[in-house]
C-alpha cells in the first residue's frame, strides 16, 4: 500500500491525477514519457516537520525528513546506509579568487558511492519491498543502486551504454551486481531495461521513469535550506542531463515553501553539456524537450532525450530559472581549477555546474554579490579516464642527487609561475587540453579506454 500521506501522482504532460495505490510509474495515457509528479497532503505532513523539529533531530541523513519522503511512516526497516547529511562549503578561496562573498558548494561527492544518486537509490530500494532492482545509467545511478542493494541483500541488474566508464563499472562489479553493456546510447539502455523489468517483475529504478526517486534527490535541496539557516540562496547551479536533479532540487524548496517554512524558493539554473543540450534549447525555445544527439566528455549529464525533461522545464521556469550550455574544454578547465581551489574533486558533470557558473559572471547574469549555491553531483575518482589528458604530467626523477637535482630546479619553476588572486574572465580556448603524458603513462595500467584491455 502507499504511503497515507501522499494525496495523489499527476502526469506533466496531460495534468491527469491518479491514485497511487493504482499506478506504479508512468501515465497509463501518455505512456513511458508521462512522468508522473508525487503530491502530498500537507495536512498530514505539517504536525511532523518544522523548524522547531529539525533542530532537535539528531538523525543527519536524509531521513530527518521522513516527514516529505515517499516512504510509509510506519515503516520500521530502513537500509542503514548514511546517505546524505552532505557539506556546504563556504569555499574561501573560490570567494576571494571569484570576488563572491556569498558563494557556496553542496559537495555529494560525500555520499556512499561517491554521488547525489544515493538519495534516489534509497528509496527505490526501500520501496522495492524486496524485489530485485534493476536500473539504465551512464554510471552513477548503477552505480549507486548497486551499493544499496548490497547493504540489503536485494539482486541486481544493469544496463549500461557500452562507453560506460570503467571506474564506474567496477564499482558496480565489486558490489555484485550483473551488467549488461548495451551496444548503443543511454537512451537504448533504457529502453531495455524497461522491457527487462516488465518481463521479470523488477522493480524499476530508471530516472525519469519512477515518479519516487525525484523525491529522494529533492533531500538535497531541504539541506541546502537548512544548512543556510533557512536563508534561501538567489540560484542554485545544477548540472543538468535527464532533469531528475534539478527537479528534486526545486521539490524540496517547494515542499518548504508550501509548508511556510521558507519565504521563497530560489532561481534554478541549468548547466548542460553543449553536446547535450535538450533542456536549455528548450527552455530557450517552445519548452518542448525534443530528442538531440548526445556527444560529451561529462557522461553523467550525456543525454538525448532526458526523460524528465518536461518536468525540469516547469520546475525552471516556474522558479525564474534558465538554461545555460558550456563545452567540454570548460567543463575540464573548471574541474581542475575547482579541485585547486577548493579540494573537492568533480567529476565533468559535476564540475558543469561551475563551468556555468564562470559563463554567467561572463555575460552579467550571476551578480558577485549575489547568495549562489554550486552542485557538486559526484567524484572525479569515478571519471579518471576522462579527464588524464586534462590533469597535467607527473616529474619522473632519479634517485639520489641527480633526482634532487630536478626536484630543486622544479621547485624553483613553479615559485616563479604565480597563479592568478583574482578572475578575470574566460580563459579557455575552444581546443581540448592537451595530453599530460606523464600522467597518462603513470596511469595506464590503472585506467583503460577500451573494454576488456
């Protein structure tokens, strides 16, 4: 049975509203595009969160908000798995370097399997009630779903894209799961696993497909309220593939909205990839999300045909939001500027949001006084192979003097080559980074481009 505190589900492209009790995913009507949107009755929700409540729970994962999940509240099993409780950095350096007092960073590379989609993959596996749980990804959301299923005992199936990468998939591996590498694109994994599911009784995971797992990454946004003393940020920055993400983001400051615990919900702003760019040419056009070929090194946000994207466009502009679109060349240039300046480790997709960022102070659409929240979605340990070519070159030495000898001279070089204190603009060229070959050499034999070698 479902939760007594959800009201209803309604489909985003017909608006028509169904029972919970009597549809599991999509809209009968509109078929596998219908994405349903899960509504609560807040009535019922009220009298268990508040401010009041909040600060005297002690729980720090994302079950502190029990109250707006998906999950019956008599339920009593919940996986053990710590999943969000994530850092905001205040990030000082990037402050100073990008003359923003007031900038942020929501760093879910801290989650168990180093990505925001734990926060989905929970509740999926608590629903699943336990079934097998099988899912499509590019990485992180197998990934994820294969973590949780371990800590629960439940089987596991996946259907990755073929360039799916390695690291991710030895992630899924270590954790048991059973991976089918389709020959196609993230769209036709999809596809598969759907019929996978219906032919064998699996409980679905897909994003874009399952109306629940929107509701485990809105936990991202009840944090960032939260952590910011209910002082909600003027944009929230969201690297931007399927839409599930961006939408969970605007669900939570929603639901807080909704419940007057906050005054107003903050703009949401899209980055994707410019080899993938649905949402934004969307929300730049009619707000149809049409289907477009997906070409980008940031394969977490590498998508033809996001399959929550309705649902994204309404969430962004009913928030004031936009769209923005960066290139891979910047998506790798601000990976490594973030990580030196900051210490946090993106993968591409998740280093967009700040690639995006650097393209809005640009043009003037982000002001340097304004409160900004950036969205690190996952760990750049999980994309090495991605980005070798972008990291630079190790300094192979001797040992004993001669060694030290370079090292002093290196030592010396670098001194002299001061980095910049402050932004000044967009420096990078339309040219992919060259190779670090010592880096690459140093890593051959830990990261492979090609299956199987």
């Amino acid at each position: 049975m479902p939760p007594d505190h959800i009201s209803h589900l309604q489909c985003v492209l017909c608006g028509t509203t169904y029972d919970p009790a009597k549809v599991t995913y999509t809209c009968p009507t509109c078929g596998p595009t219908g994405v349903l949107e899960v509504y609560y009755d807040y009535e019922q929700v009220a009298p268990r969160i508040s401010r009041a409540h909040l600060a005297q729970e002690r729980d720090t994962t994302i079950w502190r908000y029990r109250a707006l999940l998906p999950i019956s509240y008599s339920q009593k099993e919940i996986p053990t798995l710590a999943i969000g409780g994530t850092p905001l950095y205040q990030v000082e350096r990037l402050r100073k370097y990008l003359g923003m007092s007031d900038l942020w960073l929501k760093d879910d590379t801290r989650n168990p399997s180093a990505s925001l989609k734990d926060r989905a993959s929970i509740i999926a596996v608590t629903r699943a009630e336990g079934k097998t749980v099988a899912c499509a990804s590019t990485g992180n959301a197998a990934s994820s779903l294969a973590v949780q299923a371990a800590s629960v005992g439940l089987s596991c199936y996946i259907f990755v894209p073929q360039n799916a990468p390695r690291a991710k998939i030895v992630q899924l591996l270590m954790c048991g799961a059973t991976v089918f590498a389709v020959q196609g694109s993230y769209d036709d994994a999809f596809d598969m696993c759907i019929e996978a599911c219906n032919t064998f009784g699996w409980y679905n995971r897909n994003t874009g497909y399952n109306p629940y797992l929107v509701e485990g990454k809105k936990t991202a946004g009840l944090e960032i309220a939260e952590q910011l003393g209910w002082h909600v940020p003027e944009s929230v920055i969201v690297p931007t593939g399927d839409g599930c993400i961006i939408s969970g983001v605007y669900r939570g400051f929603e639901d807080l909205y909704l419940l007057g615990i906050i005054d107003h919900i903050p703009r949401l702003i899209a980055v994707q990839a410019e080899g993938s760019p649905a949402i934004v040419r969307a929300l730049e056009g009619d707000g149809v999300v049409r289907p477009c070929e997906a070409h980008t090194i940031a394969d977490g946000i590498s998508v033809g045909l996001p399959r929550n994207g309705a649902m994204a466009v309404r969430h962004i502009r009913a928030s004031h939001g936009f769209g923005v679109t960066v290139s891979d060349a910047e998506i790798l240039t601000a990976e490594k500027e973030l990580a030196r300046r900051t210490g946090v480790f993106a993968e591409p997709s998740g280093a967009a949001s700040y690639a995006g960022l650097l393209r809005l102070l640009d043009s003037g659409k982000i002001a340097r006084d304004e409160r900004v929240v950036l969205l690190v979605t996952g760990s750049g340990l999980k994309s090495i192979d991605a980005v070798v070519e972008a990291a630079g070159s190790v300094v192979s030495i001797e040992k004993g003097s001669a060694g030290m000898n370079v090292v002093e001279k290196t030592v010396q070089s670098l001194s002299s080559t001061k980095e910049p204190d402050t932004y000044r603009g967009s420096r990078t060229s339309n040219k992919e980074p060259s190779a670090g070959r010592g880096l690459r050499g140093f890593l051959k034999k830990l990261v492979s481009k090609k299956w199987g070698s």
